[in-house]
C-alpha cells in the first residue's frame, strides 16, 4: 500500500514533469488564455474538492464542447483525469444543466428566468445527497458560456466554494468584423486570413474549431468573415456552400455567421440596371437572394454593410438615403429574424465639411427611419481609431435608432502587430464617458447596452486582428486585445484592469508578483502610444499611404481630409483645430453639457485639448508649462514610458516561458525604436513650423526633418525601417 | 532493487504514455520528416550500442546545430538522453570529425581527399580504445550533412553497425527559388510567404531556422527568397538589412542567400537613364551595387534574374543579347566569388514562333559567351512545368555554358495544394532521359551534374513549395515534394522511388506493410494526374487567368500562345500539334537519335505522341485502339487511379495518426472531384469536336460542355467549386 502510494506519487511527479517539458515546447501562443497549466498545491486540493466528476445527462453538440472544455481545463489544472457520468455519483460533482432537460434546476428551484437565452448561473447545492456544482443555463450555449466562467474561476485562482455566479450578456450582438478578402488578404497584423475558400466547403480546417472556441470563451456570438469592401462573389452559390460549411464549424460554439454585402450587388450579381434600394426589381432581388442564403445558412446571422464610404457604392448614388439603403434589406432579412448592420462611417467629397461632423449630420435626422432589425454601427470617434479621439456624437444623439459600436481589435494606426498596446484601456476611456444623452449618467457603455434608451437590439462589434500567425494576433499582448474585446462586448461596463489581470493569469501565470506590473504596464501602455505619437488631441498624423510611421508634415494626400497638417493646424501662431463655435461647430453635435466642458478651456480634459481649439504656442496649460513645452514633453514622455514597460518586462523574465518572452522583448525594443522615430520626427517637423527651442529635458532629435522626410519616401510598406 | 526496477519499468510506459499521447496532439505535420519518434526494441537496443554518447570537442555554430539535432534524434527515437562529451569514454559513441581540427581525422588515416568542402564520411572505427562511428568531413558543413544522413540510418531502420558511408553532393548549387512578393504573397499553395520582412531585421522569426534546419537535412545549400519578377526595393539599404538577417540566420545551416534582380534596377535605384548593360554608367552601378550588397552579407551567393520574359524587361530592349545582360552583373559578383543565375524563359512576341523553340533558338548561338560564373537555369521541359513535357533540348544543347536545371516544386499546374502528386516520379522521369548529347547514356542527369560536359558550376534549381501553413507545404504529401527536391539536388541519378520509401518511413512510420502501398500510390499519383488533365503528349490545357481546372476550349486568351486549343490542336479531323520536320520543325532542336525516335510513330513513346504529332482521330494506336478510344480512356483511367488512391489510402489508416489521416483523405475527395472534373469537360469538349462516340467503359460526361464553360466563367479565383 505504501510503495503503491509512492509509486502514484513519483508518477504523478514524473508525467507532470513531462507535461511541463511538453508545454514548454509548445509555448508558441496558440493556446491563448486556455493554457489549462497545472495549479500547485494546495490550491489544486480545493480545487478537487468541487470537481471530482463531471455530469452530462444529453449529450447535444454543444454540451459535447462544453464536457470537452471541462474535461480538457480540469484535467489539466488539477492532474487528474474527469469523468463523465450520467448522474452524481460522488461529492464534488459538475453538473451541467440545461432548463426543461435537467431534473437539477427543476429539483433545485434555481432561478433561471430572466437569464435569457445566453446567461448562466453558477450555484453549489446540495442534490441528489451530493454536494454538486451545477452549470445551468436556458440554452446549450448559455451551460458553455458558464463552462468557460467556471474554468476561469480556477484559472484565475478564485475560489469554486459556495459558488453563486450569476452572469448574462449585457449586449446582443458581440460581432467580429474580419477585414479579409476572397484571396485570404486579411488586414489582420497576423498572418493570412484564417478562411481558407480554396479548400472549403470540402475541407475544414481544424483551425475553423479552434478559432470559435476562443470566441465561445469570452462570449462572442457572431462573426462576419469577409471584408466590408464586401466583393460580390461572396453571394454565390459557390462561395455560399462554403460559408455554409463554416456556419456549421461555427454553430454548436453559438457563433452565426454574418455576411458583408455590396449594395450594388443586384447588378453585378443580378444583372439588374440599378441598384436603387426604392427600385421594386432591386427590393426583389435582395428578397430573393436572402432567400437563397437561409437555404445554406438556415441560421444565417444578417448583414454588414459600408455604402457610400471610401469609394463604396450607396443609396446616395440614387439620391436616396441611408435608411433607404438600409431598410431594402432589413426588409429581406426580417422574415427569417435576420438582422441588417449599417455602418456609420459614411463621408462625402464636401471640403467644406468637417470630416468628424459627418456621420452625425447624415444620421440624426434618419432617427427614427430604420426598421427595428437594423442596427448602425458607428467608429468609437468620429475620425477613425486614432490613438485618442472624443466619443461619437451618436452615442446619444440618435435614440431611436439601435446604435452599436465598432471598434478596431486589430492596431491598425496604433503600432500594427508589434506594439503593447493595450486596447481594453482605451475603450474603457470611452465607454465610461458620459454623453448626457438623458441627464446625468448616461455613459456611453449604457447608449451600447440599450439601458438609455431602451434599445432592445444591441451590438458591440471589433475589426478581427486574428490571422494565420501561429498565436493568431502576431503577438502575445495583441491576445489581450481580442479578449478584452469579447469581455467588454459582454459587459461594456467592465473594468479594463480587472480583464488584463484575469488574461494575465490565464495567459502567463497567476503569480500575484507577475500580474501586478504586467497589468500595470498594460494600463500605462494606452498613454504612452498616445504621448509620442499624437498627444493632447492630435489625430491622423500618419504617413500617407499607409498608417505606419509619423508624417506631421503630410500635405500631398488629394483630399485635404487625408492630410495630417489639417489635423494638427500648426503654423507659426499656434496648433490645433478649432471645433468649436467659433470654428467647425463640430462641438454642438454633443449634448449642451458635454458641449460646453470641450468649448471650455479652462474644464477640457488636456487630452482633447487640440481637437477642439486651435492655440498660440506659448498658451499656459494647466500644468503652468506653454502648450509648445507641454506638447514637446508629452512626445518625450511616450518614449519615456515605453522604456518603462522594457524594463517592467524584463524584469518579469522569471515568470514567462522563453518563447514568448524573448518575442515580447524583440517586440518591445522594436516599439521603443518606433518611439523614438515618432518622437522624433513630431519634435523637427513642429520646431520648423514654430522656430521655438526644446524645453529643458527634452533631447533634440537624432536627425534633421529631412531625414524623416526620406525615410517616409523609401517606405513603400509599412515595414520596420530599422 | 526488483521494486526500483518495476518503478522504472512503470516510469518508463507512463513517460512513453504521456510522450504518445503528446505527440498524438502536435501531428499536425510541422515536423516535417524530421520527427524522431521512438524506435520499438530490439531494433533501438541495437541502434543504442552504437549511440551511447556524443564526442564534439570544438563548438562551431554549426556544430552546436549538429549536436543539437543529433541529441534530439537520438533521444527521442532511443528514449534516452545522450550526453555530449569532448573525448569518448565508452564504446559507442559518435564523433564528430573535421579534417584539421580532429584528432580523430589523422588518427584513422580518413580518406577525406575529394571529399570537398560538403561530402562526408561516416565510418565505424576503434579510436582510443573505444568502438566508436565517426561523422568525418572537411567542413563544419559537410559534418551536419552527415549528422543528419546518420540519423536518417536509424529513422529508415537500416543498421548502424559497421558503417562505411561516403557521400557528396553531385550538384554544386541547391537552391530554392521563393516566389514570394515583398507584401509576402507567397505562389507557393501553403500560406503566405516565409518572410516577414515587416518585423525583419529586429524580429528573427523562430520558423526561419527551422525551415534552414529542414533545407540542411536534405542539403539545400542556397536559397532565393524573393519572387523571379523581382521588386527593385529588395536591393535598398533597408531591405538589405533585413535580408542580411535573414543570411545570419542560415549561414550556420550551409545555406548562402541568393536575391533576384530587376535589370531595369540601375534606373529604378540608381536613377540612371538607361540599364543597357554594355553602357559604362549601368556597368559601375552594378559593380558599386553588388559591392555593397557584400558588406551587408560577406557570403552573399549571387543574382537570380528574369529577363526579356512576360513582361520583364531585359537587355532584348536595349538590343543586347541575354549574355550580354548576364555578363555584366557576372562580371560584377566575380571578385566576391558570387554567382550569376540567369534563366533561359525568355520567349517574344511573334505569334509565328513556336513557343516551345525559344529558349533554345535564343541560347545556342550564346554557347561559350557566358562568363563562367554564369549559370543559365533551365526549366525541365520546353514550355511551362507541364504534367508532362520531354525535356528541353537546351540539356546538351549548350556544351560550353553551365546549364542549370529548374523544375517547380510547388504544383502550379498539378492541383495546387490538395492532389497527391509525387514530383520525384515526375522528376526521375525527366533526369533519367537520354539526350545523347554525347552518345548514348548522356542522360539529363548528367548534364546537370556536370560529368558529360565537364561543367564545373552545376545548379538545380526547384520553385518552393513552402510557405507559413503549419504543415509548411499544405499538405502532407507535399512535404514529399520539398524532400525529393532536396534528395534529386544532391543526387540527380538518386531513384526516386527509395526517395519516396525513405521519406514516408520518416514522416510516417517504417513500418514496411505502410511503406509498400504508400510508396506505389506516390508513383502512381504521377501519371494518375496527367490521364485525367492531359495524356498522349496535351498540354496547357488549364483555364485561362489561373492555372486550375480544365479549359481544352480555351481560345480567348490574348496570345495564341496562351490559349489551350493552340496546344491540343483538336479540330474535326484529328488532334495534336505537328512540330516533327513537316511542322514547327521543334523537333531538330533535339540530338539526332532523340529527334528520330520523337518524329518517328513507330518508336515515339505514347506519353509524347501528340505533342509532336497531329493525327486523325481514327489514328491506330500501338494498343490497337483508335487514338479517339484511347485518349477517352485515358482520361478515364485518371479518374480510376484516383479512387484506388483513395482506396489505398483508406486502408493505410491504422499507420496513420488521426489529423494527418483525415486531411489527406479529404484531399484525395477533393482531387477524386477534379478529377471527374477535368475527365467530363475533356470528354464533352473533345466529343464536341470530333463528334465520335464514347467506348464502351467510358461514361459520358455528368453535364453538357455548356456546364462546365460556365462554371469556369465563376471561377474568377482558383478556388474548389463544389
């Protein structure tokens, strides 16, 4: 008995060992936050305690996932096989339980309604003479979603004692925008589009699976796979059978699949004459061709549509308007409970008019004019994901419409794949604003979750950065981004901090000494892109052509609202853009209270400083400093902070895997290069415009503006020039 | 002590267990035919007498990779680990051995004399009282070659006792040609390009030195890494950093770095006026150009350029000849020891010259106006990598230059990434034809190494197949291209039939009821494709804008030479293309006794017949059927030699592990499909044509022409259209 007993003892060391070593190869990133590494002792004691078994009654497809995730994270945080049985047989049993199939919610009087059709709840009861942990939920999907929360439980090290979690989405529609082409282009930073349409329908790639459960993790429900300068092709029978095929990968995870559809598709599809949404043939054809799609996709999500925007063709061209656009097919989708999602990012050729002013100006007065399936999906700011940028007026300023919000996951104007940037922080920034759409309190996270206005049809939606690199986002901190994303689009009042440190310790170790300075870099790292790239409101200050590198100086683009020196303004008097009354009166498009805190210089927060108001260089900021002094440390500051984050870094070595680490430190150094560059090129190219010396502290820049000026024209991509 | 023993034994299966079971999950075919997997008693007890440690006594770079791999062979195949030791202590151990730098070498009295500086020896010896196998060579290289060639003893279960191997590559440069845009659009059918040149030269992707890892086990020595239309920014300071990070990474595995060149790159680059290559300015340019490109890579290989070829410019524009434009850029490596590759797919405009005549009209009267750093790369056959072509008559047709041979790894027109199609047959077919260039048994073989013409620097040339798919290659049987291309580099006269036997022992197991059926289905795969796409000499067949799917009516192309019924020649008398004396006259290019045998219908081999004949349909063939018949069941045959593929297949499946079994069956239905595919719109097109009726066994096709002309109108992209 003894030896036998040291017998399982030495095994258990030795196959764990083994699995250490195993993991240790494999530390690639592709796991993402469902690691499963095993927790030490005595954590993994308690933890055994209330996961001695798992019990499934019928098993559907997603339950199948649903045992399979539990069986896989528990077995491998607590070294010991699960197993699976029809009932309790023991103490310390996970039942999963679904309402109307499972006697445990029927016996344990659990409180299922109001949990909708995707919440969960986590309960410790006694049943059955057992002490059990039940999964229950209305839906299949709703007992995976509460398999994820319980497994995080124990990947973040909270306790599964006397469980009484009670969770359920507090958005809609938690949607990924994959920018791909039919070519597999994904505008991604990480590798090829993951969709692989040469090979579909017939072969699904393992790689399709992998990629929902993530989703199913972190709640999201629905994906669009193709790019919003949506090609045609995409609608015929040939690509739709392989669509379908993912609809099927995709189902048993909860995820639909949307499409994006051109609005000029009835002609070249059709081969109608006009694509005039008022045109009866036009309304026909989209009638029909939905039609079609829920015969492949009986499940089919609706559609994504950009109209009149960036050279994509729109109701405009027939003089109608977007709800005309819209609505056509709303109208097709309705019967089959589809939903139709419009995007706001719509502007004209007008010079005159304010670019940031446009989406309000064409929206707010079609409130009220959109069927009640379409939702219109609106950029976190007006421009387009600058490093900062104010809330979009529409949040708040449409409410009778379903608004919903897009934001980019992928870090297209904020350091591209390399950067740590943590973007669970940024869109905190804007989703705990408040627009004072109805009085006090009317966050911009509360207009998203239908809470302001009542809006029962609700949408958070994130442009993928998920490709066919190995850990899916080109780096590992780009998985914080695409988690954040899900946790948010759950809970758009959630706090960023707590979902870093919850990723953190999924993602590296729950190792308190790690998460504390990890989360804390990952907080700091919003600003310091911010502080040298375009600090204190400046916006679109990128190299033409491309969003990679600083170009203040950009005049060439051939429209004026392409060109960085219209969003900085800086001449020899001052820097900044007036938005105000006095200037585009972009300001007036928020509510009076908002208005007047940004009109006000002596209330506007810094950050927002020069969006709003055009200002002398020697200008006294809050801080005492000249707005030139302030604006020249904001710049060395970003780089400041980021040698910050290197250093916060390095010293974590002890705690992350070689693999990753030494990525992360590449990617670090490669970021701090960026810095200096930005930085750099932002100092010269300002100081020729204002002939003002550097404040003290501040390094003058390694090169002339010429240089950075050639630079720019050998960077034909968007490549480290270094 | 029987308890520690039992403990151990219990040990050992657990840690066996668990390294299964760990495998099992990672079969994803990343480990290319590099997987090591342990070796079942008493087969790995014989092989450990002769592995018991491994003696290195000086660490080089590529030492440590040889050590390295040694280690991680041994130990993962023998289940034990191997320690490194720097003098032997027990009989049986490995010594690695370099002339001059070992004890060892002088000791045994090594024959290392023409050995040169990539040959090996390995040799079971007594050295210092021990029994030991010595991995001798005059290089570090030619060391690692024979680590990896020791290894591949005991992956293939051949002995290890008394070894007496000798080997050397008989081709000098091995090289992989990437066709890969700077953008990183890889023409590889395996994911994007390798190359991340956004991230280079800071972040040094791990995969770079595994797939140099991959290349030195099958002694690929030199590498292109971007596409033949070459972009000019490649040779920029900024790329050269990063290409030079790049050399850094393979130097140590034997692999020099090779760029393609733009010959219009002194205008583009250098601002020059013109890129005539006998103008002084253009001459200086690539001389400074060249000496530049060496101080960022001391080891630079040398140039790679298309010219005067769809669309490339070339010295044709300055009415210079190809030796012209080739001998400047020669003459600009020589004094660095570079090499100049330039390739002979240069073909004009005029609609009156068979196309398959050019290269060979254009090169012969070049012969011995190369410099002799010059290597013209020649691809296999006449016209375009083809299922099938005869070879190109430049093989003996240019004595006094150095003839390069290129053949494409990557299956352009042989189904992209799914068909299992084994190029070895393919290439075999091609190397072991005789050219009679200078008599009988002056096979194309040995004109590429060298032996008929006493040709010093020899190439073979293979377009990579290679790109970020996990598996690399897109499929599993792929990866049996990139070995063979490797195998057939180092030893055209290799059979590729053991190639294949040695390659599916390593990939999958050794395991000789696998290896048998496995070894005749890769054989047959070749022909199986060409029966269904283009048997009896057909070729260019393939829909017209991208090479998938069948178009034998194709005609609207903007070149004659483009479209297919130019190739098949099919009309209501007969079908073919006439290029004996009485036609294109293609034919004379060929040594007399090829061109008799090729115009002769008596001798020509049915494979070529109408490639260079046209006949009457009613032509009678050496089988006795029709040549209408036999074509017909030609086709048909195809589609059959798929279904036993798939059958085999099916029945392998107890060998396989389960992810890489079910990829390939679906790949095999996907070519099965195409096969029927290409099998019914041949039939239907042809029929249309000749208004013959099928033979028996023959089914008509599953849908009128009409069908099959249609859905090529929906193929805009080469994706799976069912």
């Amino acid at each position: 008995m003894t030896m036998s007993r040291a017998l399982i003892g030495v095994l258990c060391l030795a196959i764990a060992e083994f699995a250490a070593a195993g993991m240790a190869r494999a530390e690639d990133g592709h796991e993402l936050w469902l690691r499963y590494q095993p927790v030490s002792e005595p954590m993994a004691a308690h933890y055994r305690q209330s996961a001695s078994e798992l019990v499934v009654a019928d098993k559907t497809p997603t339950i199948a996932i649903a045992q399979e995730e539990l069986v896989r994270g528990l077995s491998g945080m607590l070294g010991k096989p699960l197993s699976v049985v029809p009932a309790a047989t023991q103490d310390g049993a996970v039942v999963l339980a679904v309402t109307g199939r499972s006697q445990a919610i029927s016996d344990l009087r659990l409180p299922m309604a109001g949990l909708g059709d995707e919440g969960f709840l986590i309960r410790s009861a006694t049943w059955q003479k057992h002490k059990v942990t039940v999964i229950a939920a209305n839906t299949d999907v709703g007992v995976l979603y509460g398999a994820f929360r319980y497994l995080r439980q124990i990947q973040t090290r909270q306790s599964t004692a006397d469980l009484d979690v009670r969770d359920m989405p507090r958005v809609k529609v938690r949607i990924l925008n994959h920018w791909d082409t039919l070519v597999r282009f994904g505008a991604n930073a990480a590798g090829m589009s993951l969709w692989d349409w040469s090979k579909l329908p017939a072969w699904r790639d393992p790689m399709y699976a992998e990629y929902a459960r993530a989703n199913a993790s972190i709640g999201i429900n629905a994906v669009v796979p193709n790019q919003i300068n949506a090609e045609p092709e995409m609608m015929t029978p040939m690509y739709l059978r392989k669509v379908a095929a993912l609809a099927d990968v995709f189902r048993p995870y909860g995820i639909k699949i949307y499409l994006s559809a051109r609005v000029t598709a009835p002609i070249q599809l059709g081969g109608l004459k006009t694509a005039d949404p008022l045109d009866p043939a036009v309304k026909k054809w989209w009638a029909d061709k939905v039609n079609e799609i829920y015969t492949y996709i009986p499940d089919f999500g609706g559609f994504l549509v950009k109209a009149d925007s960036e050279g994509e063709p729109g109701p405009n061209e027939y003089k109608r308007t977007q709800a005309d656009g819209a609505n056509v097919l709303a109208d097709a989708l309705k019967p089959h409970g589809g939903i139709l999602i419009w995007r706001a990012f719509v502007y004209s050729n007008d010079p005159n008019w304010d670019r940031v002013k446009q989406a309000y100006d064409v929206f707010t007065p079609l409130d009220g004019k959109f069927r009640d399936n379409v939702i219109v999906q609106v950029k976190n700011g007006p421009l387009d994901f600058q490093p900062r940028e104010p809330f979009s007026p529409l949040f708040g300023g449409a409410p009778k419409t379903n608004i919903g919000m897009e934001v980019e996951v992928v870090k297209e104007y904020l350091g591209g794949a390399t950067h740590l940037f943590y973007l669970g922080a940024y869109w905190q920034e804007v989703l705990e604003t408040d627009t004072y759409a109805k009085g006090k309190g009317s966050l911009v996270a509360s207009v998203i979750d239908g809470t302001v206005f009542n809006q029962r049809l609700t949408a958070f939606a994130g442009v993928a950065n998920i490709g066919t690199d190995r850990d899916w986002c080109g780096s590992t901190f780009n998985q914080a981004n695409w988690y954040s994303f899900g946790r948010l689009a759950w809970d758009p009042h959630a706090s960023a901090r707590v979902i870093a440190a919850d990723w953190a310790a999924m993602t590296f170790t729950p190792d308190t000494a790690f998460i504390g300075p990890v989360v804390d870099t990952m907080m700091a790292s919003r600003e310091a892109d911010a502080d040298f790239m375009m600090p204190l409101g400046l916006a679109h200050q990128f190299a033409t052509g491309h969003h990679y590198g600083p170009e203040p100086w950009g005049d060439s683009a051939p429209r004026a609202d392409w060109r960085p020196v219209a969003y900085n303004g800086a001449d020899k008097g001052g820097i900044g853009v007036n938005r105000t009354v006095t200037g585009t009166n972009y300001v007036s498009q928020y509510a009076p209270p908002v208005a007047a805190r940004f009109s006000d210089l002596k209330r506007i927060d810094d950050k927002y400083l020069l969006w709003f108001h055009h200002l002398p260089w020697d200008y006294r900021m809050k801080s005492g400093l000249t707005l030139w002094d302030e604006l020249m440390c904001h710049f060395d500051r970003g780089v400041t902070e980021v040698r910050k984050m290197q250093k916060t870094w390095a010293a974590l070595k002890p705690y992350v895997d070689e693999q990753r680490f030494a990525k992360t430190t590449v990617f670090l150094a490669m970021q701090e290069s960026e810095a200096v560059w930005w930085r750099d090129a932002n100092i010269a190219y300002f100081q020729s415009v204002s002939g003002l010396p550097l404040p003290e502290g501040v390094a003058p820049p390694a090169h002339p503006l010429s240089w950075y000026k050639a630079l720019n024209k050998e960077l034909k991509y968007p490549v480290y020039p270094f």
